[in-house]
C-alpha cells in the first residue's frame, strides 16, 4: 500500500502516538545521522497529512509542559532545528527539511520572527530566508533585515532575498508599505539604470597555473558595441552581480507595477491614498522598456524572420524549441508600458508612438505572422489591448489591426488551443469598448465561431461572449451559422490537410476561394476520415462558405433544391467523430443564448421575420439524432417564448402556421402540436381586438379540424399512436377554445367532436372523454365562453367557482384556462 494512503487511514490516536515517536527519536538522536533524518521525514509527513491534529497534540502536549514547569516537545524541537541550520557542518539535504519543518511548525505569533538575524551567517539565512517570508509577521518584522540584504556586499543573500520578496508580493501585496515601496523602488532602479557595461572576469585553471580573462564590453545582438546602459538583450561573456539584478528587476516589472500600482484591492483602509509611483523607478522603466523595443528592431525587412512560420528555425533555439527571447521580451515590454501608462496616462503620447511603429510593421506583414507560431498571436494581442486601453487618449482607431489580426491570423491559427483561449479571453475582457466602438463582432462573428469550433473545450468563454455576436443585421446569418456549426469541423480539417498544413497555403485556399486538387493529399497523415471524398470540386462552394472569416452571407443550404442535394450528399459521405458530437453537444446551448438575446432585446419586427426562418429550419438540420431532438426541443420552447411576449403573431403569420401544420412532415411534428396549442391559446380577441376577427378564426377551425380528420384516419401504433393521443388532446382543446369565442363555429366544431367520439378505438379513454367534456360544455355557449377563453389582458381569475355546487364537474375551471402564467403545464398535457 502507498505510504502516503495508509497514512492518511491512521486514526487520530494512532496520528498522535506515532508524532510522540517520531518527536521523542529526534530530539534524542545527537549523532544527527539516518535515524535523524528519518524522524524528521516522519515528522513532515503526518504534517502535510494530518497538521491539525499533530499541532492539536503539540498544544496539549506543551500545556501539560507548562503545569510541571518542563519544556515541551514543541519549543524543544524548535530549538534543535534551529541548530541545524545554524551548524553548518549539518548537510545541506538535513538543512533542507529542517527549514521545512520549520516552516510548518512556527506560528504567526512566535517570537523566532523577531530574533536578528543580521547576526546569523550567510549560508544559515540561506535556509531561514523561506521561513521568514512565508509569514506576515516574518515578513512585517524584518522588512528592515530584507533590505539590509539586498543593499549589503553578501551576493548568496541578494539573491535569494530579492526572488523572495517578489513572492511575497504575489502573497500580500497590502503588506507593502509606501516606505517599502519606495526603498524597493529606489534599489530597482538603480539597478535598472545602472548595470555594469563590462563583463565579469572568468577565471579557470589549466595545466600548473590559473588563468584569468580581462573584462570585456557587453555588446548588441549583432555584436556591436552596446549603445547605452545594460539590458536583458545585451551579449556578455560573463555575468556580474548587478547585471542578474537587472535581469531579475526587469522579470518582475509587470507583476510589481500590476500588483502595488494598479491594484484596487491592494488599499485595505479605503481612507488610506493610493502608492505614488517613485519618479526615478518610473522613469528607469520606462527608458529600459523602449531600449529594448529598440533593440529588437522590429523592422519591415525583419519582422518576418522574428515571427514568421517560413523561418520557423530562426524563431526557435537549438534546445528544444522555444521561442527567441525578442519575441518574448517585446510581449513583456508591451505589457509593462501598457501598465505604466495607465499608471501615469501623461506618458501615453511618449510611448504611443512607438507602439504605432510596431503595430504598422506587423500590419504590413501580417500574411507572413499568419502561422502557427503562437508567440506572433500574442505579441499582436498585448499591441491589441495597449491601443483599446489608451487609444482614445491618441484619437487611435484600432480597426485595422483587429481586421487584420482576424482575417490573416485567427482565419488560419485556429487550431492552436493557446491562442484561441488567449483569444476569446481578450473579446471578453473587452467586450463592452468592442461593441460601443467597433463593428467587429458582428462582421467576423464566422471567423471567431470558427475558432471555437476547432477549440469546443472553450465553450464556456463563448457562451459569455455569444451574445455580443448578435446583431439587427447579421441575426439571420447567425441562426443559420449556429445550426450549421458541425459542418465547419470537417471544412476546416480539410482545409488543414489540402495544404499540408501550411498556413500561408491555407490563407491563400480562403482568400482565392480555391482548394488544391485531391491528387496533393497522397502520402498525408491527417484526419482523411473524417472529410468526404473531394474527386470533383462539388463542395468547393460548400467549404467556401462555410470557412468565410466576414459576415453578408445568409444563406439556407437545406432550401434550394441545387444546394440541399450538395450538403445532403456530403453529409452522407461524412464520418462522424468525437470532435464533431462535441460541438453539436454545445450547439443547443449556443442557440437558448441567441433566442434569449433576441427576445429580450431585440426589436419585434426581428422576431417576426425571424418565425419562417425558424419553421424551415426545424426539419432542415444536421443529421444527428440527438442533435436534431435538443434543438428542435429549444426551437420550441423559443418559439412559444416568442408568441407569449407577442401574441398578436398568431394573426400576423396566419398564413406561415397554417402552412406549417398542414405540412404532412414527421420531421415538423413537435412544432406543429405546440403551434396547435398556441393557436388556441392566442386566438382571442382579449389578445388583439384590432387584428382578431371571424375570417382568421374560421381559417384557423378549418386547418385544425383538417389535422383532425386526419389523425381519425391513420390508426399507428408505438409512438405515433402517443403523439396522435396527443395532438388530438391538444385539436380538441383548441377547436373548444374556438367556437367558445366564435359562436359560429360552434355547430361544426361541435360536428368534428361527434366524429372524435366514434373513433374510440383509435385514441385512448381519456383523450375521448376529454371530447365529450367539451361537447357539453358547448351547448352552453356564455359559460364556455368563461372557462375556455384565455384573459391575456388580466392575470385574475374572471369566474366563480363553487365547490359546493350542483354544476358537472366540467364547468370547474382547469388549470391554465384563464392565464398565460400557465401555458407551459398545458403545453406539456399534465391537465388537459
């Protein structure tokens, strides 16, 4: 059994009785040899496991210490590990855990913190160092110690005090006082500024003497003299102290400024005024920043060997395949200028300008960044988010570089999972500007949904972002875009493989809206399976389409007749695979946001001409068994959302819901029993007097009792028979709600009832007897005009109910007859 498991399993007793051993062989162990590092081991051990009940026992144990005036086992064990590290002849492994053990066993008030340590040796603060910053108190109490450290000639000190401090800032930044930042901010700087312009001396031993070299000047990456002060892009043969300083200075800029600068919840007391920024640390910043933009020298002629995917071995050391540190360095510099300006916005005309420089060259050779090297991405998004943050101090329209970042880069990066998620997180952090200030979303929203389709693990970025895709114009295209999202995988896996992955192949295939000839695809490892067969170009159009980066294109590939044999055979030639069910998992969702969106904010005349759309498109889907129920059951549910926030649609779109019942298509089978229900539901005068009148009601009788002559017809069995039990529940209470209000239709609803009855047989007990409740109550024509007429206008019940009355239990009301509140328990057949 694994240790760490059968420790875990020990009871609280044993826990104890075995911290009591392991306690008691430490501290009588004085060769501090194996035994002792295996108590300590032990010790550490039910600590990380069981630390609350071994500190429960030290507590009780040293309270018991206390009565008989002895020393607990606690303060004892705190003393002898202190000794260890102070004994620098203990090994470095002994020291090591020792350090550890402390670092778990001191609490916040105990007075280790407040020993000076200035009187402990370098190689023991080594190993004390880690205990103190893992403290507030620790940290509180010997900040002065801290600084001592780093200011002092001990090198070993300095550079293990400064990566500390930096950890304590990511910790409890609200620790750092403004004397703290100042004093910190002071020593940055002057590292910063300041570097040694020489390199160290190396020193090395040969053959019966030893050798020394001479400082040598630090140059530029082309090995040019250096121009200025040191920075992280200078060449030295050899390091000096404060040259490390300045490299560790630069690496934590951005979390420094982020962090005590830029932080709202770094202030506990809101009284208290925010950290000025020390004008020199500002200033050192901001000089070493654009130094090293300058140093890069992301010119024109070489910006494409820096990003570009052609020059892929120049992008990458010998190592392993990491990206050149120009590439690195420019994101963290733009980051850290970005900080600053907000910082201080009177230097965004000084740094705007370069930043205007790099975006221009980028711009210009974006075709050639369009690869798969992620670092390119993110260097344009860091650019991206300096312009959306500080653009509108410059008057600066960041348009194209969005354009161009979308068309060029996203269109064809797709498949790289970091940048997608870099992506849509930077839409969604800047979602509100984009919408106020930009047409982006609604003009790219195909290329962005293409990048989630290759990319569904992201689902829940784009569903926060999904609603900001929406727009009065492209509405239409993005219903249809939605219901077609599973289509876009093999599009895009095809697009991969007809040019051999190359990115600057594929932006060529989209932009020309021409694929290569199958015969290039032979000897290729891709997924083949997955995509239909492409002997001819019948599917050029269909690709084209569906990989277009620019919205415009609303089209209904299941309508025509041309264009819905295309998608039907290349659906049929098509492999379903894990990657496709996942994104039709997500599909539904999707398609709930944009209904919510629309019935919530749009105007009415969007949903009205959004209602034929919605009924074509209910049995035209993506054939997926599963995909197809989960959106026909969102379509409707949205659909009746839409006709209970306008119900006068029902007089509007007679025409399109008479067509749509009497289609004669299973595929349209739940729209139409729901859109019977409405029809009985909405068909009022309490809804529209204006627009209700005798015409409209009888057309409506007819097709209903059209439907249900039909159902009295065909006689099914299985399913069928239970959704024809349904649908005729549902005709018959919508003929009765008709001729309720339309006393002229009375007679021959009351005829189509008669006709329901004789066919017993074929419809179960209760859909018959639910026929002669309502052909009784329709003999009286003012008391079936009280129960069966929804009051739109009230939500009050509109008649008296007695229950100790003589009446037939037909006259009580059912649930639902008098308000809309309760339309979705009709719908679902609880209690009709």
């Amino acid at each position: 059994m694994d240790i760490r498991k059968r420790i875990k399993e020990l009871p609280p007793q044993e826990v104890c009785k075995q911290a009591n051993i392991a306690f008691t062989k430490l501290l009588q162990d004085p060769n501090r040899g194996r035994e002792c590092l295996d108590s300590m081991r032990k010790i550490m051990q039910l600590l990380l496991i069981h630390g609350s009940v071994v500190n429960n026992f030290l507590k009780k144990e040293a309270k018991k210490a206390e009565k008989n005036g002895s020393a607990s086992i606690y303060g004892a064990t705190i003393n002898f590990l202190m000794k260890l590290l102070d004994d620098e002849n203990v090994p470095s492994k002994l020291r090591l855990l020792s350090s550890a053990l402390l670092g778990e066993l001191v609490e916040e008030d105990n007075g280790l913190f407040k020993k000076d340590w200035r009187q402990h040796s370098r190689n023991s603060l080594v190993f004390i160092l880690p205990i103190l910053f893992g403290s507030r108190q620790g940290f509180e109490l010997n900040f002065e110690n801290f600084h001592y450290w780093l200011s002092g000639g001990i090198y070993q000190l300095r550079n293990v005090t400064f990566p500390a401090i930096m950890l304590a800032l990511r910790g409890y930044p609200q620790l750092f006082t403004p004397r703290h930042v100042r004093v910190l901010e002071a020593q940055m700087a002057q590292w910063l500024s300041n570097a040694s312009r020489v390199s160290a001396k190396e020193s090395g031993v040969s053959f019966l003497k030893i050798n020394s070299s001479k400082q040598q000047p630090i140059t530029e990456l082309d090995g040019t003299p250096a121009r200025d002060f040191y920075t992280i892009l200078n060449v030295t043969h050899a390091f000096t102290e404060d040259q490390v300083f300045n490299v560790q200075s630069f690496s934590v800029l951005y979390t420094w400024l982020q962090r005590i600068h830029n932080n709202n919840k770094r202030i506990v007391d809101p009284d208290e005024p925010p950290i000025k920024i020390n004008e020199n640390f500002q200033k050192s910043v901001l000089a070493y920043c654009l130094r090293l933009l300058d140093q890069v020298k992301l010119e024109p002629s070489n910006i494409s060997n820096l990003l570009s995917r052609d020059n892929a071995e120049s992008a990458v050391n010998a190592s392993g395949g990491c990206p050149r540190i120009e590439e690195l360095l420019t994101i963290e510099t733009v980051r850290i200028l970005d900080v600053l300006c907000s910082i201080d916005r009177s230097l965004v005309p000084e740094v705007f300008g370069t930043m205007k420089k790099l975006s221009a060259n980028i711009n210009r050779t974006l075709s050639l960044v369009a690869s798969h090297n992620r670092i390119s991405g993110q260097l344009v998004l860091v650019l991206l988010q300096f312009f959306i943050n500080h653009g509108e101090t410059m008057v600066y329209d960041v348009d194209p570089v969005l354009r161009a970042f979308l068309e060029n880069y996203i269109s064809v990066c797709y498949d790289d999972p970091i940048i997608a998620f870099d992506t849509l997180s930077f839409f969604l952090k800047n979602k509100r500007t984009l919408l106020h200030n930009t047409h982006i979303f609604s003009q790219y929203f195909p290329a962005i949904l293409k990048l989630f389709a290759w990319n569904p693990e992201f689902h829940r970025e784009m569903q926060q972002l999904f609603s900001a895709l929406i727009s009065e114009n492209t509405f239409v295209e993005i219903f249809h875009s939605i219901l077609d999202l599973p289509l876009v995988i093999p599009a895009l896996v095809n697009m991969r493989k007809t040019t051999d992955g190359s990115p600057s192949g594929a932006l060529d295939s989209v932009r020309s809206g021409a694929l290569p000839h199958p015969s290039a695809l032979k000897g290729q490892s891709m997924d083949t399976f997955t995509t239909p067969n492409l002997e001819t170009a019948q599917f050029r159009v269909l690709y084209n389409y569906l990989l277009r980066n620019e919205s415009g294109v609303s089209v209904n590939w299941w309508s025509q007749e041309g264009t819905r044999i295309m998608i039907n055979t290349f659906c049929n030639e098509l492999i379903i695979t894990p990657h496709i069910l996942e994104v039709a998992e997500h599909v539904p969702s999707l398609l709930s946001t944009f209904f919510d969106v629309l019935i919530a904010y749009a105007e009415e005349s969007c949903l009205e001409e959004l209602l034929p759309i919605i009924c074509e498109r209910f049995g035209q889907l993506f054939p997926l068994p599963d995909f197809i129920e989960e959106i026909q059951e969102v379509m409707v549910t949205k659909v009746l959302a839409i006709l209970e926030k306008y119900p006068h649609f029902i007089f509007i779109q007679k025409d399109l819901l008479i067509q749509t019942i009497t289609s004669h298509s299973m595929k349209h089978k739940t729209l139409i029993l729901h859109i019977c229900w409405a029809i009985g539901e909405y068909c009022s005068y309490s809804v529209s007097p204006e627009l209700c009148n005798p015409e409209i009601c009888n057309d409506y009788e007819e097709a209903l009792e059209l439907l249900a002559f039909e159902c009295m017809v065909t006689e099914e069995e299985g399913k069928l028979k239970q959704y024809n039990n349904q649908l005729m529940s549902v005709l018959i209470s919508s003929l009765s709600k008709l001729a309720a209000r339309c006393p002229g239709l009375s007679s021959r609803v009351s005829l189509c009832l008669i006709k329901i009855e004789r066919y017993e047989h074929y419809f179960d007990e209760a859909v018959i007897e639910k026929a002669m409740e309502c052909l009784n109550l329709l003999k009286f024509p003012s008391i079936a005009a009280a129960i069966l007429d929804s009051k739109h206008k009230t939500s009050q019940w509109t008649h008296h109910t007695d229950t100790n009355s003589s009446l037939p239990f037909i006259l009580m009301p059912t649930h639902g007859h008098a308000s809309v509140a309760y339309a979705q328990q009709l719908h679902q057949f609880s209690t009709i």
